[in-house]
C-alpha cells in the first residue's frame, strides 16, 4: 500500500517537471496541411500588403494595418474583424504568433479572430502559379475532397478514394503543383465517383523528376 503511494507521488512529481521544462511553442503543434486545405477550412482568403505594425494596440498581441488586394473567401466574422484593415497575431512564439514584413504582399487563408501558426500566410512571390491559381478558384472546385495527411508506407496504399486523397507533407509535387479534384466517369456497373491528383504539366513534370 505504502509503495503504491510512494510509486504514484514519484509519477506526479516527474509529470510536473516534464510539464516545466516543456517548450511553450509545442502548444502551437497543428497537423500539416495541404494549401488546398487551408483555403477549404478558412474564415477568409485574401492577399493584402502589410503598412506597418503595432504592439500597442491589443494587450499581448501584434496589430498590422493591412491593405487588402484581392478577397478570395470571406465569412461574416471574417469581414467584421478585417472591416479595419487589421490582422491581429499573439506578440510571442508561445502564444503562435506570426511575423509579417512590412511592405511585403501575403497570401493568408485564417480564421478569426487571430492568425497564428496554424494559418496559411505565404509570401506571394515565393508561391507557385499552381497554388496562385489554386487559391483564387481551383481550390474550391476541390472542397468536396477530403485532403488526407499520411506517413511512411501508408502514403503508398490507396492514395485517391471516392473523397479523398492522400498527401505526405514531403511532397513537393502535389503541395506545389496539383490540387484535389473529384471527377466521376460511367462504367457497366454505374456512374463511380473518385477524388484525383490534378495532373497539370507543372505536376508531370515534377513527378518526373521528383
């Protein structure tokens, strides 16, 4: 009885540290996401330069003053916590926040009322034209295909289903270049409906040489 109670003090004292010596930034963990994703699930997709900065503003948080250039999705919240052209992020790693350049055009696809770790935002130079094209239409023929993330050997099996298909964040070739399409095609047996790699010539080329 006595060890029993010793053994569970000694399993709550070392908890404790494990809690203490943790990294605050693990709380920001979310599971990667596919571009696709991220514009299907957000509160907005816009692309907006940034004006200037502000830690005054909000208590514990980064306010930009944004110019909005193009609005792709925009849900009521989304539009009343952008009306002022602001983007509100936590001020520490801890808290996800995320650092924007002034000056610089993004491409962001949140939810509200913050941006932080979990957002798409993208320099808009440095994206592709495939994900450019993607997040200003292509993206959302998709929505009805699940974009599922997957490891090792189960990337392998099954990688295109009836709503889904699967993605490795490794992969270059369809985070870049392709997107997920349903299609449906008439066999004896009946109208079957799939979700496919988009093979666009940047794709093809990719897989090519991968």
């Amino acid at each position: 009885m006595l060890n029993k109670k010793c053994l569970s003090i000694l399993i709550l004292a070392l908890l404790a540290i494990l809690v203490i010596q943790s990294n605050p930034a693990d709380a920001c963990s979310c599971m990667p996401s596919h571009p696709q994703t991220h514009f299907c699930t957000a509160d907005y997709v816009v692309v907006l330069r940034v004006l200037r900065k502000s830690h005054r503003l909000v208590a514990n948080s980064v306010a930009y003053k944004v110019e909005i250039k193009k609005s792709y999705k925009m849900n009521s919240a989304a539009h009343k916590m952008l009306k002022h052209g602001r983007i509100i992020t936590p001020d520490s790693d801890a808290g996800c926040g995320i650092n924007l350049e002034v000056g610089k055009l993004y491409v962001i696809a949140g939810r509200a009322p913050y941006l932080n770790l979990c957002s798409y935002v993208k320099e808009y130079l440095k994206m592709s034209v495939i994900e450019r094209r993607g997040f200003s239409g292509v993206y959302r023929k998709g929505c009805k295909c699940e974009i599922k993330p997957c490891f090792g050997n189960q990337c392998l099996q099954q990688r295109e289903g009836p709503d889904f298909c699967r993605w490795s964040p490794f992969a270059k070739c369809e985070t870049d270049f392709s997107a997920c399409m349903p299609t449906s095609y008439r066999t004896p047996e009946g109208v079957i409906a799939k979700c496919h790699w988009r093979r666009t010539p940047a794709y093809k080329e990719c897989m090519a040489d991968p």
